[in-house]
C-alpha cells in the first residue's frame, strides 16, 4: 500500500477489479497531463499520477476509483515526496473523517 497525505493506494489484483469500474470513461487529465486523485481544497495542491494509464472515478464520494497503470507511474504532490507506483491496477482512497452528524471527506 501506498499513503500520500489524504490519499491511500492500494494494488488490486486485475481479476479483482470491478467490471463496473473497467467500464468507466477515464477522467480527464489536468493542463499538464497529470490523473489528479484528490485537489486541495484550501491550498490548491494536488495529488496527482504521472504516467500512461487511466483513472476510472466511481462518481461518489465514499466509493474507491480505481488507477490503472500499464508502465507503473509516479504519485506526486506539491508538500510530500513522489512515490513511485509500480505497474498494475490499483483501489483509490481518500480518507473521511467523522464530524458530529456527518463523515465528510477530509479536507486539505
């Protein structure tokens, strides 16, 4: 496993991978043509993938997206050190937090 910030990466095995998340469009790249996982929301900050592959976003919040990374790949970000993400697919998650009433994501 891989843990960037709020961010956590899990390797999945390609037969565990969701057919439902194989048939998601990929999510667009950024202006420089990154697959940003999570945009922070106070700083402007980005975890994001460099790499060939695709991102394929579940639509919900609390749902895991899912990377998927033919040639492996490097997760970066503005305030920590890259990690390099070797090749495979993998289960995207933020963290969530509990606020009295309500789970939300955290926000950074």
């Amino acid at each position: 496993m891989f843990r960037q910030g709020d961010i956590l990466i899990q390797p999945v095995a390609d037969e565990a991978v969701p057919d439902t998340a194989r048939g998601l469009p990929a999510a667009p790249r950024d202006g420089r043509g990154r697959m940003v996982l999570a945009l922070g929301e106070a700083t402007g900050h980005t975890h994001a993938v460099q790499a060939p592959g695709a991102l394929h976003r579940s639509g919900h919040p609390f749902v895991p997206d899912y990377l998927h990374l033919p040639s492996g790949g490097r997760l970066v970000h503005e305030e920590h050190a890259p990690i390099a993400l070797p090749t495979g697919w993998y289960r995207v998650i933020r963290q969530r937090e509990y606020t009295p009433g309500a789970v939300r994501m955290v926000a950074d």
